[in-house]
C-alpha cells in the first residue's frame, strides 16, 4: 500500500511538471510568433531568420502540443475505463460476499444436527451459492473481455487446460 501511495505522489509531481513544461514551451512559441511578427513588420527578414524563427516556432509547438496531447490522452484513457473497472469492482465485490455466505452456511451446518435430510439441504444449499459466484464470476470475466480480450482468451485457455488435466 505504501508503494503505491508514493508512486501515485510521483505521479502527481511528474504530471504537474509536465504541463508546467508545456505551459513554458506554448509561452517559448507564442513569444516567438509574436517576435517574428514585430520584426517583420520592422524590417524585411533575411531568409536565415526567417528560417531560423519558423523552425523554432514549429519546434517548440510541436514539443508543447505532444506533452499536452499525451497527458489528456491518459485522462482520457482514466475516464474510459473507469465504468468498466467500477462493474468489475462490483463483480468482485458479490463474489466476496457470496463467499462469505458460502462459510456462513459451512459453518452453521456444522453446528446444526446432523440429519441426512438436514446434510442435503446444507448442500443444496452450498450448492446454489456455488452456482451464483460462477454466474458471478462470468459475467466479471465478460467484463474484462471488453477491455483486454486477448489476456482473458489467454486465462480462459489455461484454465481449460488445467481442467482438462484434472479430469
């Protein structure tokens, strides 16, 4: 948890230091068009400075525009995936709590007597709860194939293949 805290802090000055930089860089480009419109109104440039302004306008353009374009585009890329990660987060979360149902009725049905007929419904009973976290747990993995398909075909082969190693 600490590291991620501190990675997050790192995060937070190495974005701030970024648009900061950009913010110089559109201050560079515009001081420049400005400069490149004051002297050419003086005086005709040579064709060196006129060159030499152009190449570091376009220069430093290009710099501030990629540093902005990059940061709104993993903003963008936050804001796009984050309904996608709250569903998965509420998948999660029912498993978790049918789990904890799961060791609830385990162990209640130990304390409880002990009856064949009482033993079937503890099972039946465990036996449902078994089938929701599956339905659960699908419905988190078709989540997860809207985002990465190729990663859960991945997973879903390899657990496939275990399972048939185990049959």
């Amino acid at each position: 948890m600490i590291k991620g805290r501190c990675k997050s802090k790192q995060n937070g000055w190495y974005h701030k230091i970024n648009l900061w930089g950009a913010g110089v860089f559109l201050v560079i480009s515009v001081g420049l068009a400005i400069t490149h419109v004051v002297i050419g109104s003086q005086r005709a440039l040579s064709p060196l400075e006129g060159i030499m302004l152009q190449f570091l306008l376009l220069t430093f353009s290009i710099i501030a525009s990629f540093v902005v374009g990059r940061q709104s585009a993993k903003q963008a890329g936050k804001e796009l995936i984050k309904p996608h990660a709250r569903s998965a987060f509420r998948r999660v979360m029912s498993l978790y709590n049918s789990l904890w149902r799961l060791g609830d009725a385990i162990e209640r049905g130990k304390q409880e007597e002990n009856s064949e007929v009482h033993k079937k419904m503890v099972l039946e009973k465990l036996q449902a709860i078994v089938f929701e976290q599956i339905a659960t747990a699908d419905d988190a993995l078709e989540d997860w194939r809207d985002i990465v398909p190729e990663d859960v075909e991945e997973i879903v082969r390899r657990t496939e293949q275990r399972r048939s190693g185990n049959e």
